[in-house]
C-alpha cells in the first residue's frame, strides 16, 4: 500500500515538472473542480470540516489563478473579477454551509477547464492570439 502510493506520488511529481504552463493550469483545474465536488458531497454528509478543508483547497487554487494571471493581457480585466466571485462565493457556501454557491461554482470552473483546454489545443497549434496565465 505505502509502496503504490509513493509511486503515485512519484508520478504525480513528474507530470507537475514536465508539463506546460497550460497542462499546469488544467491540472489546476482538475484539482478545484475535484476539492469542491469533495467539499459539496461532504456537505451533502454534515461533514463540515471535510467541507471547509475542501473548500479552503478550492480558494487555494482560485488565488493561484489570481496570482499568476498576466495583468497585461486583455482577458486579464474579464478573468480577475470572475476569480473574485469565485471566491467569493465558496467563502458564503463555507460560512453559511449552503451547497448551492459551491455548485454554481463547481459549473464555471468546469466551464473554465474546457476553455483553457481548448485554449492549450489552439496554442499547441501554433494559432496566434491565445493568452494564458504566467
């Protein structure tokens, strides 16, 4: 059991330093949508810790987006303002323990995976135009 799980973990590490800026945001991606899945199921459960924990690893990437967000480029002034109320309302779903805003959440940032893979397919291609984070 340990042994497969430090081979996971040996993997894991691999595909974060090889992969591309865009494959680091989708995984990025994966991640929030998974953490909050986990955290409106644990509220589903009363499990409010689990939830909050979930919630609070959401937040965590949703700042990473923040933080590395090139403020030059366009999409920048539309990107900022949806992470803010991403945030914004995971922090009332934690608070007031409401699945709902975490829900409306989890629907754009799946809508937000798909885009920055599609983004990744269109830049891979070589098209000009495409931004994306750092």
């Amino acid at each position: 059991m340990i042994n497969s799980q430090l081979q996971k973990n040996r993997y894991l590490e691999t595909a974060v330093q090889t992969a591309t800026p865009a494959q680091l945001l989708i995984m990025l991606c994966d991640g929030a949508v998974r953490f909050t899945r986990l955290a409106i199921e644990a509220m589903k459960n009363h499990q409010y810790e689990d939830a909050n924990r979930n919630l609070y690893r959401t937040q965590d990437i949703i700042k990473e987006f923040m933080v590395t967000l090139d403020q030059n480029s366009p999409i920048a002034e539309q990107l900022m303002p949806l992470y803010e109320y991403y945030l914004q309302r995971l922090i009332e779903a934690n608070v007031k323990k409401q699945i709902e805003p975490a829900e409306e959440v989890l629907n754009y940032l799946i809508e937000l995976k798909e885009t920055w893979f599609q983004a990744a397919k269109i830049a891979a291609t070589g098209t000009p135009g495409v931004v994306t984070h750092g």
